[in-house]
C-alpha cells in the first residue's frame, strides 16, 4: 500500500521557534524557525512515503477570521524575529522541491482536510495526517491515521474509541460544547469535557443533543439553553472547510522526489547548516543498501 502524508507546515513552525535555541547567521539573522523545521520535517521525509505535501496557512485573513474576528485572539502576539523566518523557511522548502499547498483564506487544517477526504476514498492508499490538532482526529478513517510528531503517537480509529468513547467525527461537537482554548472558540458555558462527553456519546450530534432537550433535566439543560447560540457557532467554526480547488487534487502532484545531492548542496553548502551534511549522508546510504545488495 503506498502512503500519502499530509503536514501541518505552519504547526511546525511554531514548535521549531518554541524547540530550537536561537541560531546567529554570519549576518546576525536568527535561523532557529528555519533549521527546526526543516529538521524535522526531513524525519518524516526519510520514511519515503510515495506522497507527501506541507500544508500552510494563509497569508491572508481567513474566512474564520472573516465570520469571527475574536478567533485565535488569544494567541501571543508574534514576535518579528519569527515572523521574519517564516516566508525564509517556505521558500527553502519550496526549493528543495518538497510539494507544498496554501490555499488563500483558509488554514493548514482545512487543505488538509480536503485532500484527505478525497484520497482516503481510495483503498489501496494509506493517508497519514501530521500535526497536533486534536480537531483533525475528525478526519480519521480505515486508510487514514492522524500522528502527533510533538509527542510521536499515531491515532486510528480504535485508539479514539477507546479513549473517548465515540466515533471520531463527533469530536467536532464534543468540542464545540467545551470550547477550544486554543482557537478561543467559547463552547458552552459550564459544560466541561465529561459531561460533554457523555451527552455526546448518548446523542452523537450538537443537533441531535437540542432536539432531545426536553430529555435532559436541571442545570445542565439550562445552559445548554443559554449556550445554544454558542454550541452551533463553535461548530461551525471547529467543522474542516473543504477548499474548492483542492477537492480533486492530483495524487502525482503530491509525488515526492528524494533528491540527497541536491538537498545537501542547498542545506549545507548553500544556507550552512553543517550538521544536516552527516544525517544526510547516512539517509543515503540507508537507501542505497538495498540497491547494493541487489547486485550481488
């Protein structure tokens, strides 16, 4: 079966500024963002899948930030020096020939959202999802995985079950009930993850849990009385957008091609990054082996 990965780009952005020390150029240019990404975007990039594309978010102000203003407002205000690698780091990655996607007005998770939903339509092609969005664990399938690479754990369908006691799909209504810190999505005020989790594995839906209001009694149903307008709005705001350009995107545009003398001229002889020069060569070696015995 051959493998398609799918990477939230913009999420490794932040856990390289957060992960990496700062890296002083010759031209006093902090380079941390650029060499920890790219670090570790090469781990998965070693696993040679046959497919493989970096997802980014937009540039541009985004249709959740056009319907709620107040989204992601919580975050720390960037700082330049961050901000500054960014355009740096995607275009490296641009240049090592990596298949990149940004889709204008929309996020990282929703282009990813949308080339799995179409190639995991596929059965003889596994999908592998990588970022540490929980929301994207709506997206899993028999052919499709979601792999945190912070905490290197890989979640399938059982292991969702298991955890949260309904299918996987319905994580977009059991956190539009307790909210995204995260995202600053409210939810509704007062319900917290086990009651959430309980009505949710009774009635499946946001939609279904208000058509059964009458059923459930006391406080709880008077703040989901209060907290009705919140419920569906966070919904919507934690649903994937499918982005119309990308509901039939080519599988071979996502082909990936692993190029090591290339990749080392432009990471180590070009931007300098010296110690990428030994895993590179390793990584070659590794793929070389096989071809080696071959001939004997």
């Amino acid at each position: 079966m051959k493998t398609l990965s799918l990477v939230d780009g913009s999420g490794f952005l932040f856990r390289a500024w957060y992960a990496f020390p700062p890296m002083i150029n010759a031209q006093g240019q902090n380079q941390n963002v650029i060499y920890g990404s790219i670090r570790m975007m090469l781990k998965l990039l070693f696993e040679q899948p046959e497919y493989f594309v970096i997802c980014w978010d937009s540039p541009i102000k985004t249709k959740r930030k056009e319907k709620y203003e107040a989204y992601k407002a919580n975050r720390t205000k960037l700082e330049d020096e961050f901000k500054a690698q960014i355009p740096l780091v995607m275009e490296l990655v641009s240049e090592l020939g990596i298949p990149t996607i940004t889709a204008p007005g929309y996020e990282a998770d929703d282009s990813i959202g949308t080339l799995a939903s179409f190639h995991q339509k596929n059965p003889d092609l596994l999908v592998q999802v990588f970022s540490s969005d929980k929301d994207l664990k709506q997206l899993l399938a028999p052919n499709l995985v979601v792999t945190d690479p912070l905490k290197h754990i890989t979640t399938r369908i059982p292991d969702f079950e298991r955890e949260f006691g309904f299918a996987p799909v319905s994580i977009v209504d059991y956190l539009a009930l307790i909210g995204d810190a995260a995202d600053n999505v409210k939810g509704v005020a007062g319900i917290g993850p086990k009651k959430a989790s309980d009505l949710i594995k009774k009635y499946g839906t946001i939609e279904q849990i208000y058509t059964h209001l009458d059923e459930i009694q006391g406080e709880i149903k008077e703040k989901l009385i209060n907290g009705k307008e919140d419920a569906f709005f966070s919904k919507e705001l934690i649903l994937l957008m499918q982005v119309p350009e990308l509901q039939a995107y080519p599988l071979e545009k996502m082909k990936l091609t692993i190029d090591f003398a290339k990749w080392e001229e432009i990471l180590v002889q070009k931007r300098g990054f010296k110690n990428l020069q030994k895993i590179l060569q390793e990584e070659k070696k590794k793929t070389e082996q096989p071809q080696q015995l071959g001939l004997f």
